[in-house]
C-alpha cells in the first residue's frame, strides 16, 4: 500500500499554510549563560548612535554681512557672492536709524490692536493693499496689512507718521541695494528707465511664534525684500534647497533675493520663496517668543503697467567722453570699467553661453496665481524654466 502525504488546505488569502516547525531532536550544548555573553559581546560592538537623539531647536547660522558704506571696496563681490550663493545676505553700516524702526514697530503693533471691522475699512481695498485674514486662523493669526509706499489710510484717526517715514527710508534703502546687486550680478535694472518701473509695498504681519509665516500668510513675488532686525531672534527661510535657519545681528536690515531677480538675473542668483519666507521662531537669548511684528519692504513690479517679466540682457557700460573731463569722472571711469570687466569675466567663466533660462510671462496673471494658491512648497517658476 502506497504511503499518502498529507497536504494542508489552503488560507483565506489563497496561500498554503506551512506545517509547524518540528521540534529539533538534537540536544544543544550552547549554555543560557553562554547565549548571553554572546549577546552582550555582540551588542558591545555596535556603533552608539542607535540610541534616539534629543529634541533640539533648529541650529540658526549668521547670514553673510555686507557693509553698505562707501567705505567698502568690496561691495559687489560681497552682494554677487551672497546673492548668487544664498539668495540672502544682512546689510550693515546702512542708513535706518534705529529709533525709527522701534517708532514704526508702535504703530504697526497699535494696527494689530483695532478692532477686525475697523482693520477692513481704515485701508483701502486694492489687491494686493489692504487687510487680509485667514479665516482658518484663530486668535488674530494670519492677519496682515499690506501698504503703499505713503501707507495710506481711509481713516483721519490713525496715525502713521513713523511707519510712512521708516517705509520711505526702506524704499530708498531698497533701490540702492537693487541698483548695486544688478551692477554686481550683472542685469538690467529698469528702476533706472524711470520710478514706474518698480513700486514697493510695505508688508506688516504679526509674527506666530513657532510657526512659519509663509505657511500661514500670502505670496506674494518680489525682486528684492528688506527686513530690519529690532531684536535677536531667529529666522526660518525657504530656499530651493530647502529650509534654513538664520539669526541676523541686531540692527541689520535682513534682504532677501526674490523670483522676480532671479529671472531677470537668468538664474545667476539664488532666491527665497514665498513674501520673503521669513517666520519668527523663537528669540537668540531666551528660546522664547514674544509679540513682535514683521515690517518686510518688497520692492516689487506694479499691476496698472501689467509689466512682462523676463531675463534682462547685460547692459554695456556707458563710459563718459568728454575732453573737460574733472579727475572725479576719470575716477568713476575707470571704477565703471573695472566693475564691468570683472562682471562680464565672471559671467563668461561661469555661464558660457548666456541662452535663456527662462520664458516670459507677464507678472499680473502671476502674481495672483501664487497669491491665491499660495505656492509655497512648490516653484512657482517651475512651468516658466526652458
């Protein structure tokens, strides 16, 4: 008679189950004792790191420091190095008082204080300017006022006297520093064709401790923003790498490069997303967080113009010509020639072929797209790279 095997029935999962293990019939001679001190040689071995680490603060680095003196020889390269390399930079040696800044600090703090039906109807509703809540926010979070470079009001009780001043002072700050990045990196500035080529906007945000302003509020896209530093604290910004931490010095104005740059610089500069992409997470000293306001200047492009944007062609340096030439314009001459050298050097080192890196498109239908879809997380240059 024929021995039958035995086959097991399939599982509800359609699979054979596998008989149990046998148990083994041969004696082991590996003692409990010696199991162990096996185990504990083996684990002595073994590299410590296994163990989970501590929760920490994210560690904030010093951004690079440009002095905005004319003392400063070195003040291209120090913006062509910061700016192609970081996409941010804290300028020192500037000319914003620091008094100013805490009087303007006042009355933005006092804006936060009004009552939400006074905030809708004190400034003017003309996208982007005005009031600005985010429904989904609680206790005030996600509010914001965005003002013309006059900070203009609707309303004869609020008084603005020092953030209008300060935000004139940003202003000027802010066309020197674009007309020197240009000269640096090497790209056209069209605030030099005429004031209505750039406009700024005063951006006022009561900072979230703890959380990412960006994350909570409006895009908005930019050349270039200034942030002036009152207190110590640090700051998270939102590169195309990734997530930084910074802490800039006390009294240093904090400038990040924007999308609008690097289009027009062809992709020669790094950029911050977002309105600046700065949050408050916490103060240097203490780790803590108190109520402080974000004041960020952008200079920015105006909506009536409906301006394009696209990378901007290398200007050729006009040089002066003149047979009564004083020694100040052989002086400046020559400074021209050699910045224009250089950058044109650096440029055919470093690009080869200056082809477009990206395509035109025109900043009106941009700047609502990533002010409404808030395209934080992801590029909004993306579709416009070729």
């Amino acid at each position: 008679m024929a021995s039958s095997t035995h086959t097991p029935p399939p599982n509800q999962y359609g699979t054979t189950v596998a008989p149990p293990p046998t148990p083994s019939t041969q004696p082991s001679h590996v003692s409990t004792s010696d199991a162990a001190d096996a185990i504990s040689r083996l684990l002595q071995r073994l590299p410590p790191v296994l163990s989970l680490p501590t929760r920490a603060s994210p560690r904030a680095n010093s951004p690079s420091s440009v002095s905005f003196s004319d003392q400063n020889p070195n003040l291209l390269a120090d913006l062509l190095s910061a700016s192609s390399q970081h996409g941010f930079f804290q300028l020192i040696d500037h000319p914003i008082p620091s008094q100013l800044a805490r009087s303007a600090e006042s009355d933005s703090l006092a804006l936060f204080d009004l009552p939400r039906h006074q905030k809708q109807l004190s400034f003017p509703k003309n996208w982007p300017l005005g009031f600005d809540a985010d429904e989904d926010e609680e206790d005030g979070a996600g509010e914001s006022f965005c003002l013309d470079s006059s900070c203009s009001t609707e309303s004869n009780h609020l008084s603005l006297s020092s953030l209008r001043e300060f935000t004139r002072a940003m202003e000027k700050l802010g066309l020197d520093v674009l007309d020197s990045l240009a000269r640096a990196v090497g790209f056209e500035n069209p605030s030099r064709a005429g004031s209505d080529q750039v406009c700024s906007l005063m951006w006022i945000s009561e900072d979230v401790p703890g959380n990412k302003t960006d994350i909570s509020g409006r895009i908005y896209p930019y050349v270039i923003r200034l942030q002036y530093q009152i207190t110590s604290q640090k700051h998270s910004l939102l590169v195309d790498s990734g997530w930084v931490t910074v802490s800039p010095r006390v009294d240093s104005v904090m400038v990040t490069v924007g999308d609008i740059a690097q289009v027009w610089s062809n992709g020669k500069v790094k950029k911050v997303r977002g309105r600046g992409g700065v949050g408050n997470i916490g103060s240097e000293s203490t780790g803590k967080s108190s109520r402080s306001i974000s004041m960020a200047l952008l200079l920015t492009l105006p909506l009536d113009t409906t301006p394009t944007v696209s990378p901007l062609p290398l200007p050729l340096p006009l040089l002066p010509h003149s047979d009564h030439e004083t020694q100040s314009n052989k002086a400046e001459e020559e400074q021209i020639s050699t910045e224009a050298d250089s950058i044109s050097r650096i440029s055919k080192e470093e690009e080869g072929d200056e082809r477009p890196m990206f395509r035109s498109f025109g900043f009106e239908d941009y700047a609502w797209r990533v002010y409404h879809e808030r395209l934080l997380l992801k590029d909004p240059l993306y579709r416009y790279r070729i």
